[in-house]
C-alpha cells in the first residue's frame, strides 16, 4: 500500500511541476529534466508514467481539465431552466478560475497555444457536456443565440481567463459586485435579445 502510494505521490509531483514550469516558463522552455528536478524525482522516473513531454502534458491537460469541469457542475442540474443553469455554471468556472489560478492558467495556456494534441483536445472537449447540452437546449429554446460553441465560449466563458490573469497581475481585485456585473455581461452576449 505505502509503494501504490508513493507511486501517486511522484505522479501527482511530475504533474505539478508540469504545471508550475509550463506557467513560468512556457512548454518549450521546460525540458524534462527540469520537470524531475522540481518533482524531486530523477528524469528517468518520468518514463514509468509518461511516454514522453508531450504525453505528460497533454494528461496534465486533461486532470486538470476533468478537476475544472468536476468544479464547474458541482452544484448544476441539467433540470434547471437555461439562464439559472448558465448562471450556476459561470460562477462555478469564476471561482475555479479566480481560486485555483495555477490550474486555470495552464488550461488557458493550453487552449491558446498548439501545445496539446488534438486528441487531448477532444477528451478536453468531452468534459464540458454538460454545459454544450446546456447552449444546445438553449438554443432549442430560442434563449440563446444561434452561435457555435465556440462562439459562445469565446463571448461568455474566456473573458474569465482575461479577469484572472488581470486580478493575478493586480490591476484588478474580482470582488463580488465585479463578479456579477462581469456574468451579466456574460449572459447578455449570448442571450437572444427579446
């Protein structure tokens, strides 16, 4: 049991070195070796969960995009009417994005850069079901606009990663009346005017 243990123990550190070193330094400038110094572990040990960098990344891509989508729906219920549901969901993804910083700031690394493959990518996809069922039944409903997912996302969803990088910057300080004039905005960009 302590060597199953240990095993997760080395895993968990090679995937928050992964995640520290990508964020400071960017993915080409974090080797390997780099990443078992910092996870206290030698560079060869990386190899008995990983193929390779790319591999450590693209499943450092999907934890914490399966921890953020986990997060995100916590408290959803796909029974609840459109705007209540999109509301639950923003503010959860907000307050993942403002308290869990390191995690959303590789995520936003990772959907802005070509870093991760395209099959990762989709298994990252996969994770936000919910919330496409949710634009769908929207949509259905002739509550939301008739854009894609991307389009929606873009509008309602990555102007979080602009607020977080801005309040981890200190130009800005999220509290909670930002909070709700922010997701106001959200909503009324992806709303069908009546």
């Amino acid at each position: 049991m302590a060597a199953l243990q240990k095993s997760i123990d080395k895993r968990n550190a090679l995937i928050n070195a992964t995640i520290e070193l990508v964020n400071n330094d960017g993915f080409h400038a974090t080797p390997m070796s780099k990443i078992a110094k910092m996870a206290c572990v030698s560079p060869a040990t990386i190899y008995l969960y990983f193929e390779n960098k790319q591999d450590l990344v693209n499943k450092t891509y999907i934890e914490v995009k399966a921890s953020y989508t986990a997060y995100a729906f916590a408290t959803y219920n796909d029974t609840m009417p459109v705007e209540e549901g999109f509301e639950v969901i923003w503010k959860r993804i907000a307050e993942f994005k403002l308290k869990e910083c390191a995690n959303a700031m590789f995520l936003a690394q990772c959907d802005n850069t070509p870093m991760i493959d395209e099959e990762s990518r989709q298994e990252g996809i996969k994770h936000l079901q919910p919330l496409l069922d949710l634009w769908a039944r929207g949509k259905k409903e002739g509550i939301i606009k008739p854009l894609s997912d991307y389009m929606l996302y873009a509008y309602a969803i990555n102007p979080l990663s602009f607020l977080m990088i801005t309040q981890n910057r200190g130009s800005v300080k999220m509290d909670k009346e930002e909070l709700e004039e922010a997701y106001q905005a959200a909503w009324s960009s992806i709303k069908v005017c009546n």
